[in-house]
C-alpha cells in the first residue's frame, strides 16, 4: 500500500482489501481519502473509500499518481 499527501493537507491511502462475496485469493485496490483532520472526505467516492476490481488474483496497489486534474 501506499499513502499519498493531497494539496490542502488532504491524505490518499492506497491498499488491498478482500474482494466482496469473493474467496481469500481474489483482492481489490481500495482507495481512502481523508480531509485534512483525517475524518473520511465524503466527496470522494462512498464515504471516502473507492474499491476497483481490476481482475482476478491479488490486486496489490504500490503508489498513487495523482494528476493536477
């Protein structure tokens, strides 16, 4: 996993958690924003946490890339 500062002093916290209704073997990438207090920033998906099934296996994030847009 990986954490990420935001502008704003906001934190991106990058992981894997395991997939919904899915075996141990199968993970997803979650993403967890918090504001600047780090409460969960509920403008960024639902509650704050993104989840992104990228395929099956061990989705095993690193780092964010995190674009000016």
């Amino acid at each position: 996993g990986g954490l990420t500062l935001l502008p704003g002093d906001k934190l991106l916290l990058i992981g894997g958690k395991a997939a919904d209704g899915a075996d141990r073997s199968d993970s997803d990438y979650a993403v967890l924003k918090l504001t600047a207090n780090g409460t969960r920033d509920n403008t960024f998906g639902t509650n704050g946490l993104v989840t992104l099934d990228i395929g099956k296996g061990n989705d095993n994030p690193r780092t964010a890339l995190v674009q000016p847009d």
